[in-house]
C-alpha cells in the first residue's frame, strides 16, 4: 500500500506541533560563511559595473575629447567633458592616463586667473 501520509491512529498533537515549529536561527558560523561567500561575489559585481558603464564611457569620450572645439559649447562644457574622462579612468583603475590628462591640462591654463591682471 502506498503512503499517502500519517495514518488516521497518528498522535494528532504531534502533526500540528511539527507544522508550527520554527526552524533552527542560523548560527554565527553560517552567517561567517554567508559573508566569506557574499563579499567576493560583490566585489566581483562591481568590477562588472565598471566594465559595463566605465569602458564604454571612456571610448566614447576619447573620441569627443579632440571634436569638443568643433562640437562647440562653452570652455566649461569642454572642461567637463575632460573631468568626465579623468573620473572615468579613475574609477577603471587607470591612473597613469588620468595623471597625463590633468597634466596636459594643467600644461593649457593660462599663467594669470584673469586676463589684464598680470604682474608688471
């Protein structure tokens, strides 16, 4: 015969008392092992989120940056468009592209703040 469950003579306490049993809390070892387990999969989601948001970002500012002149709009809009790109190669892990950005920035700006203001 197949069983198809407890048997009419089954303790009926005893049914109901393992229908409302809580389960086990986990201990502070299952939890340890949850977040050795989490923490690289974050880490490993947030690389992605780079790849997918910061690569594609960079490629498309490379090829603005020398057409911003051309594309037009203010000084400020074209600084912007470089300040993006730096943030980008920081956020890529890519410091010595950021470093020589700033630096032919820094190269560009003018030697006095305010035009007709230099030292005499």
């Amino acid at each position: 015969m197949a069983d198809c469950g407890p048997s009419p003579r089954a303790e009926p306490h005893a049914t109901a008392a393992a229908a409302l049993a809580r389960p086990a809390k986990a201990t502070r070892r299952e939890w340890t092992g949850l977040a050795v387990i989490a923490l690289p999969c974050a880490v490993y989601a947030m690389d992605l989120t780079v790849l997918n948001l910061a690569m594609p970002a960079i490629e498309s500012l490379e090829r603005a940056r020398p057409e911003a002149v051309r594309i037009g709009g203010s000084r400020a809009q074209r600084d912007l468009v470089e300040e993006t790109l730096v943030a980008a190669y920081l956020h890529a892990a890519r410091p010595e592209e950021a470093r020589r950005l700033v630096a032919q920035r820094v190269h560009r700006r003018p030697a006095v703040a305010v035009a007709g203001f230099a030292p005499s």
